[in-house]
C-alpha cells in the first residue's frame, strides 16, 4: 500500500532560506520532522553502499538522535562482501521485509531512483539521494539530492558529512567506510579524485586494518572456480576487448569477478563479462585505459534490451530474457558481441580464443 510522506521543514527544501548551507546541514534539517530514517541502495549492495548507509546512519544517529534502519536488497553474494558484513556483524533488513512507516525519511544511497536497479515498491517515496555515479536517475520529487559524479566513491561523501558535522567516526564505521573506498578504488588506472584520497587518509588511522585484510582475503567457494573455468574457456579477443560467457552464473556478482580477473589480461582495453542468473543475463565491464567510457558504452550496447550504467572504466548492466534456451541465449550474445564491436569500431576484427581449443582439450585429455 502506499503512505502519505511527511511534509519537510521549509527550511530544507526552499533554496532561498538554506543559502550559504552546507549540504551536510540541508540533508540533516530535512530530516528534522520525520520519526526514522530508512537506508536503501542498490540490488546486490557493494562495499561502497553498504559502508555509505552505516556512516549515514551514524550521522543521523549522532546529531538527531533518530533511529535508522539499514537494509538489503536483494542478495549479497560475493565473497568479500559477505565477509565485510559477517566480520562487522551488520544487520541488515531485507527491503521485502520493511514495514513502512507513514514518517519514514527513505534515503537512496549509492544509486538512483527507478534505474531498474532496485526491488522497493515506486509506492515508497524518496526524500533523498546521495550518490556518485553519472547514470542518470529520475530525481523529480526527491526533496534533497547530492550527487558527486566527480568522485570516486559514495563512503568518500558520507566521511564529508562526518567531519563537516565533526561526528568522532568509530572503528567499526571507519572501516567499513574505507574499504567501500578502497573497493571502488581498485583497477587500474584509478578513478580517484583528491577527495577521495583525503578521505582515505583520514580513515586509515582509526580503520581496523586486521579486519579489512581479512575481508580482502575472503575465502571461496566451489562455485567460483567453476565459474572462472568457464568464463576462461569462453573467452574470445577481439582487437582490444575480452568478452567472455559464462552459461549459468552461480550468484550475479560473479560477473563482476570475472571481469576483475579479465582485465589484467596485458593485451586488451576493456574487459566483458555476460552471464545468465535466473532469467536475467547480467552484463559487466572494466577497462584498463583513462577515458574508457565503460558506463556510456555499454548504456549504448544495452540499449532498450535492459538497463546498464557505471564509471569511465567500470560498468554493469541486465537484460531479462524471454527465454533461456540455449539458441534463445546465444542470440543475445550474437547482437551484444556486434553491438560492442560496432561501439569500439571493431566491426571486422575476428575474435581468437584466449586458450586455444586444441590447449583445453590436450590439458582435458591429460
């Protein structure tokens, strides 16, 4: 059922009354006349949204002394990110079990409103959206919105409203703020600004440094390696790009991870990853170069078959499928492959395997 949003203190939604604010201080005056505030982000919450909603939770806990629900939405799959909630014993609400409340401020963190990225009900409304990613949302109604394309992670905004606010930031929120950083970081070239550096340094003091290793250091399921078996058996170069297929994805972050592995490969720009979860194939990219252009190209490969945004050199995307037959899969791969080639002027480069078929069935034969 829908609910009726408490109406907001003018003073947090007039641009004439709050000149000369900060956004930290407009984002906590807008909160004023709401009972909870309520975290969401993203499907399949990462590193950068999961520490973003803690330390906003933190704030708000701080200096309004309101309570705050964090949730989840949708699965949290990847190795290192279930670390990163087991290790700092999170709670985190699935968004299907929300019960929301008539004077609920909902706070969208590290993503944008109807993205197709997200399971909470278009009955919910937004009072804010702080992100840093370029893909554009639908921000009409959302009373308050910071969104930072110029840097390089969402925890590097959040550690701004800290200190703006001089909130002492614990260890347990230090952390987990700067590995969503250091997440979002990672690759090469970075996608760092200053901020995000400062941010990092003054973190790192009062980060539990044991904790993050063991985090980075998470270890793995079967599944992963039979999915990278897969990937590196399907794995076709063209030119400058990898594109790999994996059949049956065992989570949908594993995309991610293969083209995380892909990408060292020394003799290509850009990395692709497409595998099929459910009923869902789930695309992701990561590129070696500055100026990729990642998220913008693969908005464009995507098109109107699903929906796709990201970074210069990271990128990530889904396309549901009418069916997954295998001849109904393999035409999608088909147009995908010819849509990227064609993005990356490659249209006449034919792809050469990565292991060469007579190596796999010697190495299968042996």
């Amino acid at each position: 059922m829908g609910r009726q949003r408490a109406e907001p203190d003018s003073l947090s939604v007039s641009k004439s009354a709050i000149t000369g604010l900060r956004r930290s201080d407009r984002f906590l005056l807008g909160l004023g006349r709401f009972a909870r505030v309520v975290f969401v982000s993203h499907v399949q919450p990462d590193p950068d949204s999961i520490g973003s909603m803690l330390g906003l939770a933190h704030l708000v806990e701080t200096r309004l002394g309101k309570p705050t629900l964090i949730t989840r939405d949708g699965l949290i799959s990847r190795a290192e990110n279930r670390a990163l909630v087991e290790v700092l014993h999170l709670d985190l609400v699935p968004v299907e079990e929300v019960e929301w409340g008539p004077n609920d401020a909902v706070v969208m963190v590290d993503s944008q409103p109807r993205t197709g990225r997200h399971t909470i009900p278009e009955s919910v409304p937004l009072f804010a959206v702080i992100d840093h990613h370029d893909t554009p949302g639908e921000l009409e109604g959302v009373a308050f919105t910071d969104i930072r394309a110029t840097h390089g992670a969402t925890c590097t905004l959040v550690t701004k409203y800290l200190t703006e606010q001089e909130v002492p930031i614990p260890e347990k929120v230090a952390t987990a703020l700067l590995y969503g950083i250091e997440t979002e970081m990672a690759g090469f070239p970075r996608e760092a600004s200053p901020a995000d550096d400062a941010a990092l340094i003054l973190l790192y003091p009062t980060a539990d440094k044991d904790l993050i290793a063991q985090i980075r250091n998470a270890r793995l399921p079967h599944s992963y390696f039979e999915c990278m078996l897969q990937a590196l058996q399907s794995s076709f170069i063209y030119d400058r790009i990898l594109m790999s297929w994996v059949d049956h994805l065992p989570q949908p972050e594993q995309a991610a991870e293969v083209v995380d592995f892909m990408i060292r490969f020394e003799k290509v720009d850009y990395a692709v990853c497409g595998g099929v979860y459910e009923d869902t194939l789930i695309l992701s990219v990561r590129a070696a170069i500055e100026n990729a252009r990642a998220g913008e190209i693969l908005r464009q490969v995507v098109g109107k078959l699903g929906r796709a945004g990201g970074h210069d050199r990271r990128a990530g995307g889904a396309i549901p499928l009418a069916s997954t037959a295998p001849s109904a899969i393999e035409e999608v791969q088909s147009e995908l492959r010819r849509r990227f080639l064609k993005a990356l002027k490659l249209d006449d480069v034919r792809g050469q395997r990565l292991v060469p078929l007579r190596d796999m069935l010697e190495n299968l034969q042996s």
